[in-house]
C-alpha cells in the first residue's frame, strides 16, 4: 500500500487515511489538527517569513 503526501497551506477535511498533511503551524491549523490524524504541522522560521513579506512588498511596488 503505498502512501500520498499532502503539502498544502489551506487543508481541508477531505483526506483519506494513506494521506499525510504537512501543513504550516499556526493557530487555526492546529485546531483543525487536532480533529485528524496523519497531520504534521511545520514551523515556519521568523526570517523565511520576514523575507516572503519583503519580496511580495516588493513586487507590490514595481
């Protein structure tokens, strides 16, 4: 039986016991986390987000 992995930023109810969620850690994740199972939260570093911000600012102006 093989296995199928899920990266997503917005998860949804609709996974099937062979999927495992990798989804950011955050408060409304973690609730919905709680109510599933084969979900692994990841923390996202300070400055990766830092930078995403600068960038997309960035090309907001240009």
């Amino acid at each position: 039986m093989s296995k199928t992995a899920l990266i997503t930023m917005q998860p949804t109810d609709q996974t099937t016991g062979t999927t495992i969620i990798y989804a950011p850690d955050n408060a409304a994740n973690r609730v919905w986390a709680a109510k599933q199972s084969n979900v692994q939260l990841i923390s996202i570093p300070g400055y990766v987000r830092f930078g995403d911000h600068i960038v997309n600012f960035s090309l907001k102006k240009l």
